[in-house]
C-alpha cells in the first residue's frame, strides 16, 4: 500500500510518500515539504498548496491519503491558516476519489514511538530508524508528514485485522445458526 | 457588478448573489445555503460544499467572490469546521482565476449597518431593506452572505475613489513637475 501523509500548513505544508504492509517495515518513496509566501494572498497561498498537491498526488499515485488533525490549542495566530490548508489537502485526496483519513498529533505520535506525548525529535529519531534512512528528513515538517504515513499503514493494518476477525465472528456465527 | 458572498460553515455554507454598484442600492441575484451532515466524514463534507460552490460559481458567474474571514475567537468546537469550509470556499473563487476578497465579520455589519457591532438580526433586517425584499431571507446564514456581498460592492467602490483620487494626486504632481 502506497499512503501519502500531509502535515498541514499555510507557510510549510509537509507531505510524506511512503510504501508498507502494517507490522512489516516501510519503504520511503519521496518527500516535500510545499511553501506558499506569508505576505502573499491567502487566495493565492490556497491555490497554490491545492496545485502542488494535486501534481504530487498525480506524481505518486498513492492509494490513501492521511491528514493530521488541527486543533485549536495551537497557536491562535497560525491556527486558522492550518485549518485552511487541512481544508485543501483533504479535499485534493476526496476529490481523486482517494479514502482520506485524520489522525490527531498524539495518533501519530503513539504509532511511531510507542507515545502519544513524545517529541518532535523522537518523532524524527523514530521515522529515521523506520525508514531506514541514513540521515534525519529534514525540515521537520517533511518527518511529521512520514510518520502520518507510517502511522496509517500500520493503523490501517490493525484496522483490517479487527474487520476480518469481525467478519470470521459473523460467519461463525451465521454458521451456527444453520 | 455582480458578487457571490460566502459565509462560510461546515454544516450551513450562506451563499448569496448580488449586483450592484458603489453607492446605489443592489439587486438580489439569489441565495442559498449548502448543508453537509454532522456524521458524514469530512473528505466527503469538504468535497460536496466545493462541488456545490463550483456550481454556483458557474450558474451565475461572479465577477468577484467576498468570504468571511474566520477568528478563533468563535466556538471553539465548530472553528476548525468553519476555517476548512473557509480555505474551500476561498480556493473555488482563486481556482477560478477570481478575485477573492476577505472581511471581518465587523467590516460587514458596519458597511450593511453603520456599526460594526450590530447584531444578526439588525443585519438581517438592513439586508432585507437593502435589497428591497418583501421577506428577510431565510436562513440567517442567507443573509450574512448577502451581507457580505453587498459589503463588497460597497467597499469595492471606496477603494475605487481611493484609488482614482491617488492616481489623480499622481498625475498632479507629474503635471507640477513638468
């Protein structure tokens, strides 16, 4: 499964490409991060993020598509501008037809290192080591974007096996009534 | 000219059109609210509101689109709704080569009102007379949008006078100069 991951931003817009199966290690593919200029136009800073998604979704081809959450605890001066910007990067997966799913920071946070309340640079230490890659992925909204995608690779995995064990529960079960 | 006004929301989007110039009373071209359900999942709220405004913004052809802007001063449980519906609705206008202008929700009161802490049923009620409506429209979120596009037009026509008068102060001093 080829997942990308989008760490939301106005001013820097992360986005992970990469390729696994969940509980077996995961493949980097490639990895942006995408500006727009802060005295730019909010208009002009949109739509250029949603252009620059939509060519790297179509570069990539990736069968999903994971968005981290915004939460109003952030920063309330940039808080607004993210929330815009998860506003594009989720529509450019829906509008490829693509399953997009959110996941919070402590989501991510907890899939790759076992935390939920863990560092950026344990985040980074930890995308590094799973990819492994030879140097950290910098800058830092590049890694946060690579473990969204990790993280829905393996969550996904834990999701399947939940279905299938519901699925064999309901065959035994309608075996039963037979 | 003519405006479409977007108040922005993730569960009721006011849309409202409207034609006119500075300083003569506009005409109601039409209105509408876009819903999307609370239990849907967001791709797919975030990808019918696009759809929905695209189509209006082909239906009537805007010569520029007005979108409210967004504060998290608002409630803190629906704002981060409100500013994804927001960066959609601001990238449907820019996507469409537009110009897309944002106003504070006090810019818009004060130009319908003359105060810019006028309440929502003041505006309505200045909305409806503005426009010369037999009804006020229906819902309130209709009439925040036409607000908004009335708001431009007026604005619109400020800036315009600014503009001349500054182009005019230029030409003077050229004129003195030579």
């Amino acid at each position: 499964m080829r997942v990308l991951g989008i760490d939301p931003g106005l001013t820097r817009c992360g986005v992970g490409v990469v390729e696994g199966v969940p509980g077996r290690p995961c493949k980097l593919i490639a990895y942006y991060v995408v500006y727009t200029e802060p005295d730019d136009d909010i208009a002009l800073r949109l739509l250029h993020l949603d252009k620059s998604l939509a060519d790297l979704l179509a570069e990539h081809k990736p069968q999903s598509v994971a968005v981290e959450r915004v939460f109003s605890q952030h920063n309330v001066r940039t808080v607004m501008g993210t929330a815009q910007a998860s506003g594009v990067a989720i529509l450019a997966g829906a509008r490829l037809g693509l399953p997009v799913q959110t996941y919070t920071p402590s989501e991510v946070k907890a899939a790759v290192t076992g935390s939920g309340t863990a560092g950026k640079t344990q985040v980074t230490s930890m995308v590094t080591r799973l990819l492994n890659l030879d140097a950290p992925p910098r800058p830092a909204d590049a890694a946060d974007a690579l473990a969204l995608a990790i993280c829905h690779i393996w969550r996904g995995g834990t999701r399947a096996r939940i279905e299938a064990a519901a699925h064999a529960a309901a065959r035994n079960i309608r075996g039963a009534r037979r």
